[in-house]
C-alpha cells in the first residue's frame, strides 16, 4: 500500500514537473524528465480520457468539478466519472506523477 492519501472530492492535484506529456507515434505519453522518476522503465501511456484529465491537474480545480467536465465530454454518468477519476489520480500520485496540494479555495471539510 502506498502512503498516498486517497482523492478526496474536495483536494485539488496539480501535475508534477517531473514528466511531460508527449504524443509519439499517434499515442499520447507522460515521459519521465528527472530524479528517480527518470529510472522507470515504463512510461505512463495516456486515452483520451486520461489526457483530459491531465491536462486539468492544474491545482485549481476540484475533482468534483474535473469529474462533472467529463462527465459532459465523454457522456458518461458524474458518479462512474468521479470514480474513475479518483482511481487515475491516485495512480498518478502513486507515480510520483502529481500531487495534492490541498481543498480549493472557500471549500470547507467535513
């Protein structure tokens, strides 16, 4: 088990610094730029859903809110999208390939 906290609706992800996004042979990828990162043997390989996703770890915005954005982009039901969208960004984060950083502002804990 990892020590990453799992997604909360109210936490907020931003992507790390360490990858970037790359589109080789038609197939869109997260390549590892530095520290132990840079030692995987695998790249994180990205659909389309987990681009759009990506492309939103801004650190601003609300899973809730990323979920209900892909919720009306790929048609499908807000709950199947925030559970799918959890499970990704918790891969990620076990990843080292984003981070917490916290509720968005003026959103409350309970």
């Amino acid at each position: 088990m990892s020590d990453t906290p799992a997604p909360g609706v109210q936490r907020r992800f931003e992507r790390s610094d360490q990858a970037v996004r790359r589109v080789i042979a038609g197939q869109i990828l997260l390549v590892p730029i530095r520290g132990r990162l840079a030692q995987l043997q695998q790249m994180f390989v990205l659909d389309a859903v987990g681009d759009f996703i990506w492309s939103r770890l801004e650190g601003t915005r609300e899973l809730e809110a990323i979920a209900d954005e892909i919720a009306e982009a790929f048609e499908v039901r807000p709950e199947v999208a925030l559970g799918d969208l959890r499970e990704f960004v918790e891969r990620l984060c076990e990843a080292g390939l984003a981070s917490a950083v916290g509720p968005a502002p003026g959103s409350t804990s309970g």
